[in-house]
C-alpha cells in the first residue's frame, strides 16, 4: 500500500459507518434494547396495516386521519433512542435527556391528535399555548434531524424560519424582504396546519416511502442483495475491467430497493472496490466507479430514493407516468456509466479475473436478453391473471394466492438443489467467478416479490403503497419459510425447527426497515419547513428574480444557474429532503423564466432537472457523502475520488438539458415505435458522449475527432435544433388574426402566444409564452370561451382582457396587471410548421460518427502493427 493511501475501514467499521448514517450507532443491551427493538417493530406493524386494504375495518378513524403525527412521533422517538446527540454519548444505553427529548418529542409530534378538537373550534390556527407548545415541537425535531442527518439540514431549516420571522426587517435587502408573520401565524402555519411539517412530504412519507423502504430491507434480509452482486460478478466479471462493470449492474439491482446511496456504495462496494484494485484500478477510480454507479441507483425507478412518489403529489400525474419518465435517462445512464469502465479497462489494458471466456457481445446479448425477458414475463402475467378471473370471479384472489404459491414451491425446490450462496472474499488469493448455470437457481424465488410489485404498479395500476403492501406480504411468506422449505426438500432433519430462524429474519427485517425510516421521516418533516416557508413569504419568486438577474434572461445560462444552485442546496442532505428542498425552490424558477424566454417543458422535466443535479451533491466534493464513504471502503483519497466520480457523472449531468429541450428521452406524448427508436438512439448517443469525454473511441480520440463526437452526441440527443436551421419550425400568424387561426385550426392543434404587459407586483413589461391547445368546439367565440380568453381588439393592438375566473389561462396569467395604465396584449400568435422528420438528421450523424470509427480503427491498427514490429 502506497503512503498516498490510506487504510481502509475493516468490514466491522464499515457497518458501523453504514448504521450512524441509515439505522443509528446506538445499539442499548437488555431490556432498554428490546424495548427500542420492540416499537420499531410496532411501527412496521402499524405502517404495514395503514397500507393494507382492511386498514378502514381494523385502525381506528382517528389514527388514520392522524398517521402523519404518528408518523413522526415513531421517528423522533427512536432518532433519540438510536442515534446519539454528541461524540461523547454513550452508545450501549440511553442517557436520561434523550429520554426526555424522545418521549417529549413523540408527544409534541401527537400535539394535533390529542387537541384536535380544541384545534377545531379555533378555526385550525394556533393560540398562544399552541404557538408555544409548536415552537417546541420545532426545536426538538431539529435535535432529531441534527442527529440522524447532520448540521446542513438543521441549518438550512434555521435560515428558511428565520426568514419567516425577520424577513420584514430593515437589515434584509429590498429585493427579498417581506411582511413577516406573528409567532402564531409561524407556528400555525409551520406545525398545525398541513402546510409545513405535516405537510405532502411527510404524507408521502407516511403512505408510500414506509412500504418500500420496509420491502427493500426485508428482500436484503432474505438474501437478495448477494445473489444481485453474485448474478452481475457472474456475468460481467470475466470481461475487462469486470468487476467495475459488476458494481454498475449490482449497484443498479440494489438501487432498485435502496434509498440511500451511502448503503449501496458500501453493500456492493465491500465487495467490487477491492475486486477492482485487484485488476488495476487506482482506490481513487475504483471509489469512484463505486460512487458513480450507486447515486445512480438514485434515479433509478421504481424508488428513486423515494423522490418518486413526492413527484406524483408535486407534478400531479400518476406514479406510473412518473417512473415512465425517470425510466430511459437512468437506464442509459447505467449503460454509459458500463462504457466508461470499459474505456478505462482498455487505456490502461487491465487484466481479466479468471479464465472464462466469452466474447461481449455474447454477454450483452445474454444481459439484454434476462432484463427483456423479466419485463415481457412481468407483462405477461396479466393474461392469465384475467382468464381466471373471468373463470371464477368472485375466487379470483384465492385461486391466484394458491397459484402464486405454487410457483413459490417450486422455485423452491429449484432453489433446494444447490447450496446457499454465501458472500466471497475479495481478498482471497485466488478469485473464483460464480458459475451463472449453477447459481442463477438458488434465488430465483427473489423474483416472485418484484413481479408482484411491477404488476400491481404497472398492469393493475393500484396505489404505490397497496402495491408495495402486496409485495411486502408475499416477501413476508418467504422469509418465514424459505430456510424451512429449502431444508425440507433437502432431506434434513431439522426443517420444522428452521421456521423459528424465518420467523427471527423476519422480525429482524421489520425493525431493519423501522430504522432505516428514521432519516427519511425525519427529512420529509424537516423538509416541510422549507417548503411551508416558501409557501408562507412568497421567497420562490425571489430566487427566479435572482436567476433571472444572473443569467440577463438567457435560456442556457438560466438552466445553468438553476443546476448550481440545484448543486448547493443539495449538499449534505439525503436524497428525499435534497428533492424537497431543490424543487420546492428551483422548480418555479424554471418553469417562470423558460416561459418568459419561449421555453415550454412539461412539469415533471423540470422536476427530474432539478433532482438530477440535486442528487450530485452526493458526488461533489467538499460534502460528498457518497464519496467518502467509498473513500473509507477504498482506503484512498475522499476529495479525488469525488472529483473522480464528478467526471464519471457527466453523462448525469448532461442528461437533464437533453430531457428539458428534447422531451422524447422522458417517452412524453410518443408511441410504441417511436419510443424504441429513441431507446436506440438515445444509447447511441450517450455512448458517444461518453467517448468524448472519456477523450477514447476506438482509440486515444484527437481533438478534431472529440469536438466531432460531441457534435454528433448533440445530433443524436437534439436533432430538432439542427432540423430548425434548415427549416422553420414555426408558422407566424398575426396576433390581429388570431380569432380567425383558431377558428380555422383542427380540434388539438397547438398555438404559442407571447402575452406582454406589466407584472402584477413590479408593473415592469414582461413577456410570457403560452401554450394553448384548440378546444374541440365550433366557431371562434366558443373556443376562445372555452379557453377563458377575452380578446379586445384596439388600434391594431390584440388586447386582453382579465381571463376567466377559475380557467386554466386565468392561473397562467395571473401575474400580470389588466388595471394599469398599460395593457396586456398579444404581442406575437406561432403555431407548429410543417417540417421534415428531424430523424432524418440522425442519417449524416451516424455516417459522420462512421466515419470517426473507421479513421481511429486504421489508427488503432497501425498502432498495433508498429507495436509488434518493435
């Protein structure tokens, strides 16, 4: 070991590092130990009915309509259980403050349940005693939050409420002070109402993020997360740079289940990152392969780090559109992050562990053939399902619960004809690959939960929390009996007896998943401060007036800033209060600036634009948290490794300009057809990139060569801003015509209108460019009624007059002043031209990207003929 590098942490350290940022450092023996063992489990008993569908017949109304409070109350409780409040405090029992900050906390987090009825007869704001009794609340779940999630969170709550309360003084700057609120209004606001900590976060929180969080712990404790890694080791690791490419395909298969990207780097990367130093990669690029591959676990659907179920309150749209939309950016992402190692195995010329042989593109096949088949297996499951539900209607459940269990057995028995699989050391001598014909049968059951989970989400299109109730049920079945069934077919004498071992990882699996909620309800609630704060002040208007102020209004350079700032407010908060805190902020700022500069982007682009970059703050150094604990498992430097992992993530950070000018990548509004071309050229397209970056093709890229990839990664992503330079991509109309255009227009034809005219607080001119799809009614004057726009034509000029209450065009113009002494008018009317397919640009970019491979290749090959000469 070099002196550069630093000792890594033992596997013991490793757990210990991975508990004091996801469960808690504090493990207390004894009775106190089973205690805290024992609510943790109650809360996963309590969660788990609240999802299920007897939850009506079996909970009181009352906790039902209250499980935010109690909620959290489980959350506060147990931080100050599991969690110490200094270095100094004990880790083998509780001091008695945090008995006090526990119980005290769970008590002010219950505070609207016990005085629900006083609340009432207020008008559900706060009186005094409320106020006081909420500020409390407030100061103990910073304690809370400051435990389990560090200063950053605490600090940027304290900043957002401080503003609350000194927003109107006179040492705050014009440009952002505001009326400020009374201690009453703050804390009603903040801790009564369900506009700030029990808020859509927390509810989120609640309904869905418990389920699967619960469901990822129970599948780790059932085995699944080793048989991922051993499966990707099996597959990938005989190629060059193998295990790196392992820890891409294992970090994505866990990442499916984890909500933190701190755990996956440490479950797989216990495993790859000495694996990789093994074939030649330094600590600080094995680090960073590791940190690379598991913050994009992040984005990866079904979970995203729970960001996708706060997307479906904030967007407004289904949990499937949602994961329909993260799905192709993160899965070619994953590609690209494959290459990337690929690139790095073939400059250096690493080694390659074992001495299996078979060619890449035989293992690509293979690969893409597994993942097509459990997709088209997940779909095909509806066919039967509906048959015997048409057979026995009323028994349809039954029959399916006896049929799943069938499958179950004799997966099974399959499982039962090899041994268990068992974790490998990396530092053996000598480094085995897994046999893939052997072991792809020992957890193939593994499965079974996951289709349950995909087929309620996608095919039954149920809630994501009654989906993840279904799966969890079932995961439930398997831990109880796997080791007693795998025994029974094994012939072994003690089957019935391993049923109290099921019964154990079981209960063991449920306070996993207890604990592993506590950060995350602790940032959903911290988190609301912030959005309640937004709410209350109006501050989001404020930092689209500051973006607007650092960019001169220019469209780039506003998505730019947005990134950056994105970036900052990320730093150091876990993913689901990182999503809190950059879209209740930056998402305005984009869609209200891109609208004034013509840029229209559904709702859940610029959502994905902001978690994108908000998660790279797990990346980026100084706060990286992800790269540290990569650093700690590597023993090299945290710092490089951050920047290291940076420079692998550019493809991360490239993705969300594409998706925000090029919506197709988000499959929004495409078919079937349209949607596979994009897969295809779409991978193409960030391999490129990725090539570029790497400065490596087929061989060391020359500058020309670098500038053309990029040039035809752009053609590839965007092929419109090409197509719009040979032809219009819009028809002018004139504002003064506009009447006639629409009456004219086919029934869902769009038009752009740009609306000037003074904004409702400064009575500054402003531009905004509107959308407006024609209404499928007859005649000018029913479609300009059914849009809620009222035209006055006045000297030349298209007026408007203040839209109709209630009317999507009224919400849109809200901003604007109809009263002052200039008018709001319609300034310019486009609607779509007729233009070529922009596809068409992809034929002279493959032809150029042809022609880059053919030069290289001659290049690569003189190279190799002057080498062996030599």
């Amino acid at each position: 070991m070099s002196n550069s590098e630093k000792r890594a942490l033992s596997e013991e350290e490793l757990q210990e590092l991975v508990a004091a940022s996801d469960s808690g450092a504090r493990s207390p023996v004894g009775s106190v130990g089973l205690f805290v063992a024992a609510v943790a489990l109650i809360w996963a008993i309590f969660q788990v009915l609240l999802a299920s569908p007897v939850a009506p017949y079996i909970l009181p109304g009352d906790l039902i309509n209250n499980s935010r409070q109690i909620h959290l109350a489980f959350a506060v409780f147990l931080a100050a259980m599991a969690y110490p409040l200094f270095r100094s405090s004990p880790r083998d029992y509780i001091p008695w403050y945090d008995w006090v900050l526990g119980l005290g906390g769970a008590f002010l987090a219950l505070y609207g349940y016990f005085f629900y009825a006083k609340i009432v007869s207020n008008g559900g704001l706060a009186d005094d005693s409320d106020a006081l009794f909420a500020l409390a609340g407030l100061i103990v779940l910073f304690i809370a939050a400051y435990r389990v999630l560090g200063p950053v969170m605490v600090a940027l709550a304290v900043i957002f409420l401080a503003y609350v309360f000194f927003g109107s003084s006179e040492m705050v700057p014009d440009q952002i002070r505001w009326a400020g609120a009374s201690l009453r209004k703050a804390m009603s606001h903040m801790w009564i109402t369900s506009e700030g900590v029990f808020g859509i976060a927390l509810g989120v929180s609640t309904k869905f993020v418990f389920l699967f969080v619960l469901f990822g712990a129970l599948l780790d404790k059932a085995g699944a997360g080793n048989y991922f890694i051993k499966m990707a080791f099996g597959a990938l690791g005989h190629l060059r740079g193998g295990p790196a490419k392992a820890a891409v395909v294992g970090s994505a298969a866990t990442g499916l289940i984890s909500g933190s990207s701190i755990a996956n780097v440490v479950t797989t990367g216990t495993f790859t990152i000495p694996l990789m130093k093994r074939v030649g990669f330094s600590s600080e690029k094995a680090g960073a392969v590791e940190v690379a591959s598991s913050v994009n676990g992040q984005i990866m659907p079904p979970v995203m780090g729970a960001a996708a179920f706060l997307m479906v309150e904030y967007v407004g749209i289904s949990y499937v559109e949602v994961i329909t939309s993260a799905f192709l950016p993160a899965v070619i992402s994953y590609i690209a992050l494959v290459y990337i190692v690929h690139l790095e195995a073939v400059k250096t010329r690493m080694p390659t562990i074992g001495n299996k042989v078979v060619s890449m593109g035989r293992t690509i096949g293979g690969m893409f053939a597994f993942f097509a088949g459990f997709a088209a297996l997940c779909y095909a499951t509806q066919y039967p399902v509906q048959a015997i539900v048409s057979l026995v209607p009323n028994g349809a459940g039954w029959v399916l619960a006896a049929l799943l269990g069938l499958v179950y057995l004799a997966l099974i028995w399959l499982a039962s004809k090899s041994e268990d699989l068992e974790p490998d050391d990396p530092n053996a001598e000598v480094v085995e690959l897994p046999d893939l014909a052997k072991i792809y049968k020992s957890g193939l059951y593994y499965l079974l939960p996951i289709i349950v989970l995909v087929y309620f989400l996608m095919i039954e299109r149920k809630s994501p929390g009654l989906s993840a109730f279904w799966a969890t049920f079932l995961l439930f079945g398997i831990l109880l009996t796997q080791k007693s069934l795998k025994a029974f077919f094994r012939g072994e004498a003690n089957a019935i007896s391993r049923l109290k071992d099921g019964f154990k990882d079981l209960i063991d699996g449920m306070i996993d998943g207890s604990r592993n909620m506590i950060g995350i309800g602790l940032a959903t609630a911290t988190a609301g401060i912030i959005v309640g704060t937004v709410s209350l002040t109006g501050i989001g208007q404020v930092m689209a007036e500051f973006v607007e102020f650092l960019s001169g209004g220019n469209l780039v350079l506003m998505l730019i800033f947005v990134a950056i700032l994105s970036l900052i407010l990320g730093m150091g908060l876990p993913t689901t209060a990182n999503y809190i805190v950059v879209s209740s902020l930056m998402v305005s700022v984009v869609v209200e600036l891109g609208a004034q500069s013509g840029l229209i982007v559904p709702l859940i682009a610029v959502h994905l634009f902001v978690f994108y970059f908000g998660i790279m703050a797990d990346v980026t150094p100084p706060v990286g948290l992800a790269s540290f604990a990569a650093a700690a498992v590597s023993g090299g430097d945290a710092i490089r490794t951050g920047f290291i992992a940076f420079f692998y993530s550019l493809r991360t950070v490239a993705l969300p300009f594409v998706f925000i000018f090029n919506t197709d990548l988000l499959l929004i509004n495409v078919t079937w057809y349209q949607g596979i071309i994009v897969f295809v050229v779409s991978t193409i397209g960030i391999l490129v990139f990725t090539a570029a970056t790497m400065g490596w093709f087929m061989t060391k890229s020359r500058i020309w060569e670098t500038v053309a990839l990029l040039a035809i990664a752009l053609a590839l992503f965007r092929p419109g801003i090409f197509m719009d330079q040979i032809q219009a991509p819009f028809d002018e109309t004139d504002p003064a015509g506009f009447s006639e255009a629409l009456a004219n227009a086919e029934p869902g034809s769009p038009f752009r209108l740009v609306i000037s005219g003074p904004d409702f607080d400064t009575l500054e001119m402003k531009d905004v460019t509107v959308r407006v799809l024609t209404p499928d009614v007859d005649g000018a004057e029913a479609r300009l009624d059914a849009l809620g726009i009222i035209l006055i034509p006045e000297d030349g000029v298209q007026r408007l007059d203040e839209p109709a209450f209630g009317s999507e065009f009224g919400e849109t113009l809200a901003d604007f002043d109809f009263y002052g002494d200039e008018v709001v008018s319609i300034t310019a009317v486009t609607s779509p031209a007729s233009q070529l397919p922009k596809e068409l640009i992809f034929i002279p970019a493959l032809l150029l990207l042809g022609l880059v491979g053919f030069v290289q290749m001659r290049r690569a090959r003189t190279h190799a003929l002057k080498g062996a000469t030599a």
